[in-house]
C-alpha cells in the first residue's frame, strides 16, 4: 500500500501493456513488487493473455556465471528470432532492507534490444511474497509476449527452489572447484535440475564434478517421465556450449510436451501457485485485522503469559468461522 | 507496505573508473534503497532503458571522464522521449563548477562534487521522493 498515493483502480495498465507499453509493464511490475492495492485486478485482465512463453529457470552459486551465460543465451535466442523476457533475482539485505543488483551489468547490451526486457527483484524477504511476485512479473513478461522468460535466482534458499520449480526446465548451473559443490547442491536442487551446467569447464576439476555429479543423479529417483537430466559444459564468457545448451532445453520441453508429463507439471505450477495465492491473501487479511493486536498478543507469548497455540488457534477461529471480511 | 526507492546507478562515458559509483551504490543499499547498477562504459541508451525496464525511481549518474556536458543531458533527454521523464536525474564525478548550471537547465536535478558526504546525498533523494509522492 502506498500511503502517499491513494490507490486509483483500473488504471488501465493492462491494457496499455497489451498495446506494447513499456513503461505500463515497468510500471505494474514495481506495483506488484510494492503489493499496491489493485494490482490485482490488473494481473486479473492480463491472465488470459499469458501462458504462451517457454520459462527457464536458471538457478546456482553465487559467483558460478549465471548472468553470462543468461547474456550468452539471449544473444543466441534473438539469433533464433525469439523475444525474451529476464527476471534477475538477488538477496536483499537483512540488515538495511536494501539490495545491490548487479546481475544486469553481464546482459546490459541487450538493453537496446526492444526483444529484450530485464527486469531485476530484490527478495526482501516477505512471507512466501518472494516467488509470488516473481511468478507475477513473469506473468507481465508473458502477456507482453515475450516467447523466452529466463528467472535467474540464487540457488541458496527454499524461496529460490520454488521459483526454479515454477520454471517448464530448471537449469542448475555448477562450476569446478567450489570444494563442497556437491554437499551445497544436495539439498532438493539435485532433483529439481532438468538441465545441470559446469560453467567454466576449462578449469580445473570439471571431469572429477562431472563424474561427481552423474554419479549422485544416477542414484536419484527416476523421474516419471523418463527424462534423464543431461550435463552440459560451458564456458559462458566466450560463449562456448550454450547452443548446445539451449539444444537441450528444447529436448526438454519436447520431453514435457510429450504424454502425461505436461499435464501433470501444469496442474502440479497450478496448484503451487493458486495455494500461494491464497496463502499469501490470508496471511495480508489476517495481519490487517489483527492490527495493533498483533503485538499485544506477541507480549502475552513473549512474558509467557499464554501459550502460542492457543492464540494461534484464537485467531484463526475468530477470523476464519466469521469469514475475512473482503476488501482490496 | 511503503514504496521501496530503486536506484539505477550508470557510468556513462569512456572511462573505467568505477570505485566511486559503487561506494554509492554499497552506501545507498545501507540505507535501505534498492540499487541496480549497470557497470561502466554505457551509452545513454543503455542506461535510459534500463532506467525504463527496471521502473526506479532515481538515475545516478557518475561520470570522471569530461564528457557529462553531451552525456548527462542525453540521458535525460531519451527518459523524457520514453515517457520516463519523471525520473530523478541526478550526477556525480569530476564536474567543473560551471557546468554545474548548465546540467542543471538540462535537467540533472543535482550535481554532487567529489567529498560530498554520502549522507547527504541519501538524504536529498530521500526528500525528493518524499515531496513527489506528496504531490502524487
């Protein structure tokens, strides 16, 4: 909510986004990042017109070359004759509140490039808002009609996971000689990586993490669909393997189109995102009728006066059985 | 939830000089703004869209090269022909005195000199988006 701007509704920018204006698709992205009021109606009218862009999702290390080779891959899909939409992700700090997001500086000379719009997302660490508002950019991305939508993120934290697992091929980008790059990546990216790269593969290291790695996906679970996640080597500063790359993402969403697979992953990206929703809508409602009494009852706990479960339970009886009321 | 401030911070120009643009850059993070920094050796048109596409609300330019009398103008000049002529522009770098007033008819709404406390510079973009937000 903006305080200094009462919200105004159907300010008309979704229709101005489907006409191609760019600055209504920046302008509805930082609403949706700031969770203006009436945003929602806006993302309401350009559902409809999304659904047609391929999402990749590009997810690792700090420091492993994710925005190279996402510059390498924009360079090669406008080769191709493809739009493309980027969404480049970076931590907030805990401390201030503030970000530096500098992912944008490896894909800055793509800024001339009307094909191309990239856009970068602070986290700041909301509840769960993290991947909502990403999903909802991405949704802007699309509507725009963009035919490529990359999410670059960090691959550190669950936020970021579920943001990869929202993409049609996840791509978990690796390089040689990080020590533990294996123990970092064992907690739920191994399974979530369609596509595993080792960028920088000239150096050091990158037949043993290679072996590494195919050892510990071999030992994975088969996925339903037969897909094996294969490993590409790139060395994205001289733009080296990305075509073959890219190669395998196609296969990928051959493999998704193919039978079950797609319908699943559609319905399993739609459950995801309809709980989030809700989630996210119940938690604002909730927080917004507690008010001030929120901090009253944080005193309770905090003196041990009462036990947190029996408010929480309070709480979601007094909201939940009398209905939230509806506003917004 | 208040509008957070997003900064762009652009080094247009030919020179590689780029420590100071990212003691602000860190210095603007600290203080709580959102800060995409473009790195150096950008044209106007690189930094006017990517201002456009990351929708911020200020563009800081540092430029140590001599050339911000043709640079900085340009920059505001293609924000306004985008339609982001709302954008704060503002400067910083080695800028002679008397360019100053010049920058400033250009549209560079303020020219930060070489010691200028950074808390004044936090403060002055501060104000301003106050005072806009104010006006709506």
């Amino acid at each position: 909510m903006d305080r200094g701007n009462p919200p105004v509704k159907g300010r008309g920018l979704a229709s101005r986004i489907l006409q191609g204006d760019i600055k209504a698709a920046s302008r509805l992205m930082r609403d949706i990042d700031d969770e203006v009021e009436g945003t929602v109606e806006e993302l309401k009218l350009l559902y409809p017109r999304t659904g047609n862009a391929y999402v990749i999702g590009i997810t690792g290390p700090p420091g492993v070359g994710k925005s190279t080779l996402v510059d390498r891959m924009i360079e090669l899909l406008r080769k191709e004759g493809k739009t493309v939409g980027v969404v480049a992700v970076d931590p907030t700090s805990p401390f201030s509140g503030g970000a530096i997001l500098g992912d944008r500086i490896r894909m800055q000379r793509h800024s001339t490039d009307d094909g191309v719009f990239i856009r970068s997302l602070a986290t700041r660490g909301q509840l769960g808002g993290l991947s909502r508002s990403t999903h909802d950019v991405v949704k802007v991305l699309d509507a725009m009609g963009k035919d490529v939508i990359i999410i670059e993120t960090v691959g550190v934290g669950q936020d970021e996971v579920e943001i990869a697992r929202a993409a049609d091929t996840s791509i978990v980008v690796l390089v040689p000689g990080l020590g533990d790059e294996i123990q970092a990546i064992k907690a739920g990216i191994l399974e979530i990586g369609d596509i595993f790269v080792i960028n920088k593969c000239e150096q050091e290291g990158a037949d043993r993490l290679e072996n590494e790695l195919r050892l510990m996906l071999e030992m994975g679970s088969k996925r339903p669909d037969g897909w094996v996640p294969p490993i590409y080597r790139t060395e994205a500063i001289k733009g080296e393997g990305i075509k073959e790359l890219l190669e395998g993402v196609w296969r990928h969403r051959e493999t998704l189109l193919e039978g079950e697979g797609h319908k699943r992953h559609l319905r399993e990206r739609a459950r995801a995102e309809l709980l989030e929703i809700i989630q996210a809508e119940v938690m604002r409602r909730l927080l917004e009728g507690l008010g001030e009494e929120l901090e009253r009852m944080v005193e309770e706990v905090a003196s041990r006066r009462k036990d947190p479960y029996t408010l929480a339970e309070e709480v979601l009886e007094r909201f939940l059985c009398q209905g939230t009321k509806s506003k917004g | 939830m208040e509008r957070k401030i997003r900064v762009l911070i652009a080094k247009p120009g030919l020179d590689g000089h780029d420590r100071g643009a990212k003691v602000i850059a860190r210095a603007l993070r600290d203080a709580g703004f959102e800060v995409i920094y473009t790195g150096i050796r950008q044209t106007p048109e690189q930094i006017a869209n990517a201002a456009l596409q990351e929708g911020v609300d200020v563009v800081g330019l540092s430029c140590l090269s001599g050339a911000h009398n043709q640079l900085f103008p340009r920059v505001v000049e293609l924000l306004r022909e985008k339609g982001a002529g709302d954008v704060l522009v503002i400067g910083g770098g080695i800028i002679p005195y008397d360019d100053i007033p010049r920058l400033k008819e250009a549209g560079i709404e303020e020219v930060f000199q070489p010691g200028t406390p950074i808390e004044e510079i936090v403060n002055y973009i501060r104000k301003r988006m106050e005072e806009r937000r104010k006006e709506g």
